[in-house]
C-alpha cells in the first residue's frame, strides 16, 4: 500500500516509513525571474534606436527558461513581460527574484 508524497507508507512486510520524494509539479509553478541589458534595438529600417531589457523566467524544478522583452525597468514594464509570460505559460504557485520572494510583494500594492 503507497499514498502520496509526505505522508507515512505502509509496506507489505509491516514496516512504516516516510515518504519523501520530491513531487512533480507542472513546469514554472516555481519560477525565479532576473533582468538583463539594455539592448540595443533598431525599430523600422534603421531609423530609430531603443533601449529594450531582457525578462529571464527560470523555472526552478526544471531549469527551463523563457524570455520576454521589457520595454523599461519600470513597475508596468515587468508587468506586462510577467502577464505575457503567464499567458503561456500558466500562473506560477511561488516566485522569486534572485531567491527573495517578491510575489508578496505584487501582492501588496
């Protein structure tokens, strides 16, 4: 007899134990995000020059990455890479901004 993680298993010989392997979560349930930059980028043909930033969501079970272009290092710049990331890839049970929760944070204001 087996049950889910965490919990006390029951063995066929009579034996307790304690059942502690890792679960698996879906992919980006725990996520760290991190920004990189300016880039440089060239909007139309050449004309125009601007800065752009780079978003990194890193799953932590994984190690996946997924990137998103922050137009600022602003609040609604972060915001928007964050729903555009969500979108996809679906709301994150826990996040972390180089291993300080922040999603306490969001959640505040």
């Amino acid at each position: 007899m087996s049950s889910a993680e965490g919990k006390t298993v029951h063995t066929d010989n009579g034996a307790t134990t304690n059942n502690t392997t890792k679960t698996i979560t879906e992919a980006f349930a725990r996520t760290s995000v991190d920004f990189g930059g300016p880039f440089v980028t060239v909007q139309g043909r050449g004309k125009r020059r601007e800065k752009r930033y780079l978003c990194l969501f890193t799953c932590l079970a994984t190690r996946a990455v997924h990137l998103e272009i922050a137009f600022g290092l602003d609040t609604d710049s972060f915001l928007n890479a964050f729903y555009r990331m969500v979108s996809r890839r679906g709301l994150p049970e826990e996040m972390y901004r180089i291993m300080v929760p922040i999603l306490k944070v969001l959640t505040e204001n």
